[in-house]
C-alpha cells in the first residue's frame, strides 16, 4: 500500500538584485560586497577584451579587422552614458 507523504514546497522567489548591496560573501580572507565583485569582474573582463582586441589590431594591420573595432565600439558603448538633454525652466 502507498502513503501519501505531506512535503511542504513553498516557492519563495527573493529578489537578490535588490539585497546585493546588503549581502556579503566571506571569503577565506574578507568579507567582500557581491555587488563589489561583480563590478570589479565586470571591468576586468572589458579591460582584457580591450586589451586583446589593441593588441590583435597592432599586430594584424594588413588583416580584416572588423571585429576587434566592433568589440572596442561595443565595450566602450556600455560604459560610457548616451547624452540626454536637459529641459530648460520656463
């Protein structure tokens, strides 16, 4: 004969978007900020695309080199803000 076993599954979807500059993750030797690490990832990241991308085109000058100015255009195009222009007051 089969039981019915009771498992209580509650579905809680928490919002760590919000929470991230609250949260810590202790490492063995800090205790860093996960919004902090993912920015200093974020950005490293980019500097080694970056990186590469100057250092193919110095090399390759002869070459197609399409790509590596669309990485460049598209890296710098995040971190840089679009310009928006104030209204003036009446």
């Amino acid at each position: 004969m089969i039981e019915n076993n009771n498992i209580d599954i509650k579905d809680e979807h928490v919002d760590e978007s919000k929470d991230d500059d609250l949260r810590e993750w202790h490492t063995c030797c800090s205790n860093s900020s996960i919004a902090f690490i993912k920015y200093v990832v974020t950005v490293s990241i980019s500097l080694i695309v970056l990186v590469f991308s100057l250092v193919m085109i110095s090399f390759n000058p002869d070459d197609d080199n399409s790509i590596y100015f669309s990485l460049i255009a598209s890296i710098v195009s995040v971190y840089i803000p679009s310009p928006t222009m104030d209204k003036k007051p009446n």
